[in-house]
C-alpha cells in the first residue's frame, strides 16, 4: 500500500490508502470485516482485490461470487464507490471452475457499476513469456510480487484508482 499512496501523492492526490487486507484471506474474511471496515469515516472509496486464495484452495466460484457481492453490497449501501480487482482461474480445476470463476469479477463490476481492473497480475503477465523476467517481479514462493512486481502492479493499476478518487468527489 505505501507504494500506491506514493504513485497516488507523486500526482498530486493527497490520499491515505488503508491496507484492510490480511495475508492469506479469502472473500469470506473480506466479507466478515467490510462492515467495520467501511464505519472508518476515513473510507471514501474501496480497492476490492480478493480472491486469490480463493482459488488456491479450489473455493467453488459461486461461494467466491457470494462474498464479493455481499462485500458490493456493503460498499454500495455506504455509497462507497469500488475498483473491484479480478483474477483468472488456471486451467487446473477443469474448464467449467475456470469459466466460472473467470466470469464473477466483470459481472459482479457490470451488476455493481464498480470500476473493473481485469487482473491483479496483468502487468505482471506482460512477463509471462520469459520466466527468467517473470521472476524478478515474485517472491521465492513463485506466486506473490516482490517489490519491484508490486511496482509494476502499481503503475498499470494506478489509472484506475485515479478514476476510483475521482468518483469520489
């Protein structure tokens, strides 16, 4: 988060960007802290970026999909305007998970009218031709960005939380 509130301060947003995430959580432990998430009257709008251990676990996608929503929900009872963060499925779970999966993210945006970013890792996959690159941007556990990963994140991402600030005002 500190590299995004940098991106965000070095264009001229004086923002404070509140990390709500916990390692290693799913949607239903993002679903279980919106609610006092979004009584911080700081809170003007919310970075929804769930799901990817969702599917390390192989969470059935409707259960994914019915966390998020009730994480929408939340938002849009608040009248707190999201960037919800997408995430697609690998092949490994069998073609109908995949589709499943990779289909809740633009719905559920389209349903909330929430700004869509397509892939937490799409800066990331620009890389994906060349693993020796690709490893440069991931922790040693080969699924997680490190730094300089988390900066590219930032700066292809970083158009959209403008737009996200911007719905704010």
């Amino acid at each position: 988060m500190p590299q995004l509130q940098d991106w965000l301060r070095a264009r001229g947003e004086d923002v404070l960007v509140i990390n709500a995430g916990v390692s290693g959580d799913t949607t239903a432990g993002g679903l279980s802290r919106v609610g006092w998430t979004l009584e911080d009257p700081r809170v003007a709008a919310m970075i929804v970026a769930l799901g990817g251990n969702d599917l390390l676990r192989g969470i059935d996608p409707d259960v994914s999909r019915a966390n998020l929503k009730g994480i929408l929900e939340a938002a849009q009872a608040k009248d707190v305007p999201v960037l919800l963060v997408g995430l697609n499925a690998p092949g490994n779970y069998g073609p109908d998970y995949k589709a499943a999966f990779d289909a809740l993210y633009p719905e559920l945006a389209g349903q909330f009218g929430a700004l869509y970013y397509p892939s937490f890792f799409n800066a990331l996959n620009a890389h994906s031709d060349d693993p020796g690159a690709m490893a440069k941007y991931l922790q040693p556990d080969g699924i997680h960005p490190n730094d300089a990963g988390v900066a590219l994140i930032v700066e292809d991402m970083g158009p959209m939380v403008l737009d996200l600030i911007g719905r704010t005002r």
